[in-house]
C-alpha cells in the first residue's frame, strides 16, 4: 500500500498580502504606537520632506496635514516643521487662522456670497485665473435674531450653528447695523471670561484646541460713523481688537501655554480721495478690486495719542476688501490681523447701513 505524504503547510502570504493580514489584525492603539516608535531624529526628516515637497497651496498640503493627524508624536514633530503664517505665509491647520498673517506681504483671500442662503464662503489662494478654485478656509450664515443680526463662523460650510464641533465665533451687529462685536469660541487669553452661558461647551476633534473651553470671548468692536445727512462722504469705520501676539511662539499656541492680554489694537479706514475727472471717491487697491462699491475699504492702524515718535505706520493697510463681481470679493490682510478676524471684520461691510450713507 503506498504512503500517503503528509499535507505541505500553505504558502507564506506575498509581502503585501502579509502587510493587509497584520494591519487587518492589529488593534488601532497597537498601530499608533507602530508608527510613534520611529526615532525622532527619522521622524522629523520625514515630516520635514513632506513640508519641502508640500507646496504653498491645496491639495498637495494635505500630505502635511496627514502627517500632524498620526498620533501626538507626529503631530508634535510637525508644529516643530511647519512655521506659522506670520513666518511662512502659509495657512496648513486650522488654528493657523487665529494667528498673525506675514508683516511683509499680505495674505491673499477672497469671499464667495451665497444671496439665497445668506452664506459666505472664505477662501485663500485667489488669483485671476478661473482655474484657482482656491483653498475653503471658513464659512459664515448670517441669521435675524430679533432686533439684532448675526454671522455664525464655522470650519464647516454644511454645519453653521453654535452647537457644531466646527463653531469658530461668531459676529453680532446692533439694531442699526452700525455697531458689532466679534466673538471668538477660543479664550483670547488666560483667565477672560466668556460672554455667554455657552462656555461650558466642549470643543471637538475639529476644534482649534480640544483643552479649551467653547464659549463666546468678545474680541473686538467694529463701528460705522452715523452719517444720515451723507455729508461726510463715504463710511467712516473704526476696529478695536483683541490681536494675538506675532511674539508668542508657535508650539506654545498650540499647547495652549499660559497667554497673556496684550490689549486692544485699534484699526481705521484709509480716507478715499475725490477723483475730479470720474467725479466718484477713489481708493489705490493695486489691481484687487475692480468694482466700484460702498462696502470697499482698506484699514490701517490708527494714530496713537500716546505714541508722541510715530512709531505707528499709518500708511500700510493692514486689511483691505472690495468686490470683483457680483458675488466675489477679495480680502486681503497682514499682521496684527487673524484670518479669523479679517473675515469677521469684512462680515460686518455686507448689508445696508442706512444711518451710514
């Protein structure tokens, strides 16, 4: 009788099927620790490269994004990599929009409005060609509350409501529409006190910091002049601010290390000139906007009483904004200013002001 040989054990898996088995296997902690246990030194190379090759603009930063999204270890290694927009001029996570723009040359933003939902999108990147759909940063819902009306601020255009996990602030005008206040869902600084009954909120996973409280922080006014005769020419217009610190380092910010109040900045509109030939008032926008319309403006610092020198520079606009089409705006800022602030602050121009003009 022949002898019948023993069944041979199965194959090994190829190296990619091995690869799917172990990953299919492994719990999801185990896999977090996998990759948190590389060396810091290969860690930090291999975020560096990833920024090298990520570009200014989107998609392509997303690589980065993926990086920092790991595990803490990674996202450590990236905050460490990649500079804030004050240093690189880049906007790659989202409490990059709380933070100072470049002081040289302004960050490039431009607003979509939507008439029928009352919603307006903010985008960075924005040039003339229609290809440049731009990088969603944030969106805003204006909404009547009684007497007063107010713009919701969020990360997320499909939820716009104060409850979201999104939630970045919000901005609330007076009855007349001439006076506001913005309001941040993040502390300015350590020990101010919520304005509202909503800060004992959570922030999400979506949130600038998840340790930090969700409330509304009032951060700044925004005033219009009274103008109801109009015999003061165009809006007259005025910003005090909450500004975070330029000096403040990036990785603390993240951290949410210990921040102190720095005090108001206060900000003004640049006065237009009379143009006699087209017989209209005339701001220099440098090519970024080019239709004519009230809501326009550019701001810059406003003189100090206290500053006798003039160390203040009343000449460079910190934060100018003016349509382009029917529906499109360019918005354009640069320190002190946040992303988040110069959108709030260009919110407050939609709608009409009749005790303004």
């Amino acid at each position: 009788m022949p002898r019948q040989a023993a069944p041979l054990p199965a194959p090994p898996p190829e190296r990619g099927e091995m690869s799917e088995v172990a990953e299919a296997d492994a719990d999801p902690e185990d896999q977090e620790e996998r990759w948190a246990r590389l060396l810091p030194e290969l860690l930090s190379d291999v975020v560096r490269r990833v920024e090298a090759s990520g570009g200014e603009r989107w998609p392509a930063r997303k690589d980065v994004v993926s990086c920092a999204c790991v595990c803490r270890r990674w996202r450590e290694a990236a905050v460490t990599v990649v500079r804030p927009p004050a240093e690189s001029g880049k906007i790659t996570f989202p409490s990059s929009l709380k933070q100072p723009g470049p002081r040289e040359l302004p960050m490039q933003c431009f607003i979509k409005r939507n008439k029928k939902n009352s919603t307006f999108l903010l985008y960075h990147g924005f040039t003339n060609s229609p290809m440049d759909k731009g990088k969603f940063l944030m969106a805003a819902r204006r909404f009547r509350r009684g007497p007063h009306t107010e713009y919701i601020i969020s990360l997320d255009a499909e939820d716009l409501s104060q409850g979201s996990n999104a939630y970045m602030g919000k901005l609330r005008s007076d009855f007349w529409g001439t006076n506001f206040k913005i309001y941040d869902s993040k502390p300015p600084y350590d020990g101010a006190k919520a304005s509202s009954s909503r800060s004992s909120r959570r922030f999400g996973s979506r949130r600038i910091s998840p340790q930090v409280s969700a409330g509304n922080y009032e951060v700044g006014q925004v005033s219009y002049k009274y103008n109801l005769l109009k015999s003061r020419g165009p809006r007259r217009m005025y910003c005090s601010l909450e500004c975070p610190s330029a000096q403040e380092t990036w990785e603390n910010s993240l951290k949410t290390k210990f921040r102190k109040p720095m005090g108001p900045t206060t900000l003004r509109n640049k006065a237009p000139r009379w143009h006699e030939h087209l017989q209209c008032w005339c701001l220099n926008f440098h090519g970024r906007v080019t239709v004519a319309s009230v809501k326009n403006f550019q701001l810059v610092a406003a003189a100090d009483p206290s500053d006798p020198v003039g160390t203040v520079d009343e000449e460079t606009v910190l934060l100018q904004f003016g349509k382009v089409d029917d529906d499109m705006f360019t918005m354009d800022y640069r320190q002190p200013l946040s992303a988040f602030q110069a959108f709030a602050i260009s919110l407050s121009s939609f709608g009409t002001k009749l005790a303004c003009e």
